[in-house]
C-alpha cells in the first residue's frame, strides 16, 4: 500500500485567482474609439432631414398646385368674341377679338338646339375642315395659316339648314367656355 498524499489533488487545473481578476490590471488604457465616421453620418443624415426633404415636399406641392393655377408664362384666362352673321345659307362666327392665344386643336364647337339638345357634340377647331364640312356642315377658317393661333379674322361657317336660328353655339377650351351665343 502506499501511503496517503500529504495534500489533497487541486480541483482545477488552473492557477489560483489573483486579487482583481478578471479585470486588467491598473495601468491597462483601453483602446480609443475613432467615432469620426459616426459623427460624419449624423451629420449627413441630419441635413438631408432637415434640408433637403422640405426642398423635395415643396417642390412637389409646386409641381401639383402649379397645373391649378395660371401663374407667369402659363396660358392664363382665355376669352373670345365672336360676332355672328348670315352669310348666304350659312352662319358666318367671325372672331373679333381673342385672348390667351388658344390653338385650334384645343378649342371646341358644340352647337346646342333651342331646347339644349346636341346638334354638334364638341369637336375640335381643327378637326372642321372642308374635308369634313358634309359629315359637321362647319369648317374653320383660319385668316393665317402662318400664326398657330387663333387671332381675329379667324372664322368658322356653319350651315344654316343643319343649324337653324335659335341654335346656341358655344365655344369651349379646357379651361372653360371661351364664348357662348345664339345663332340669329
């Protein structure tokens, strides 16, 4: 037999604990932290908060309300005079004056009977041509084909017999109606 050990076998086989461990030792400084980048993000994140954002809001509230109202260079109010005469068998819509200079692709010729039914549902100036005049019995006249617009002098005849006295004719854009009045 052999004889007992005079102290026990250690638990773990690691060194005893020292006093303070696991923290470092007092003269330990840790590492400094480079937060450049983090202060750099915040910033960049700040000024597109505070700044650009209201710029992208506006301008899409501009861009919205701007179709709504006339402001500089848009077409503004658009009106018309027009003066109505016979001429042979036909009506003679001569323009007078013009304002908001209007194309003849977006200005309308609806003519109403006396009781408000449709005669001529709306069509465009420039769709009344002479090529069309037994389909509508109305064609435009354009004084000069050199100016896009119409300007006085410009005109449209319309047949009597298709139209006849009483008749409302009434000039339209899609702003509104341009001028309205009765065929006599």
């Amino acid at each position: 037999m052999q004889p007992a050990p005079s102290q026990p076998p250690p638990m773990y086989p690691y060194p005893p604990l020292q006093a303070g461990y696991p923290y470092p030792p007092p003269y330990y400084v840790p590492p400094r932290r480079d937060d450049t980048r983090l202060i750099l993000i915040v910033v960049v994140v700040v000024i597109i908060i505070l700044v650009i954002v209201p710029i992208v809001i506006a301008a899409a509230l501009y861009v919205m309300v701007s179709g709504l109202i006339g402001g500089p260079g848009g077409p503004g109010i658009q009106t018309m005079g027009i003066s109505v005469q016979t001429a042979g068998t036909n009506w003679s819509l001569q323009v007078v004056s013009v304002s908001g200079g209007p194309l003849p692709a977006t200005t309308f010729l609806t003519i109403l009977d006396d009781q408000g039914g449709t005669l001529l549902a709306r069509r465009a100036w420039s769709g009344l041509t002479l090529g069309t005049w037994f389909t509508f019995q109305v064609v435009y006249e354009d004084s000069d084909p050199s100016v896009p617009e119409i300007v006085a002098g410009d005109g449209l005849v319309a047949d009597r017999t298709a139209y006849p006295a009483g008749s409302v004719a009434q000039i339209s854009s899609d702003q509104g109606v341009l001028w309205a009045g009765n065929l006599r």
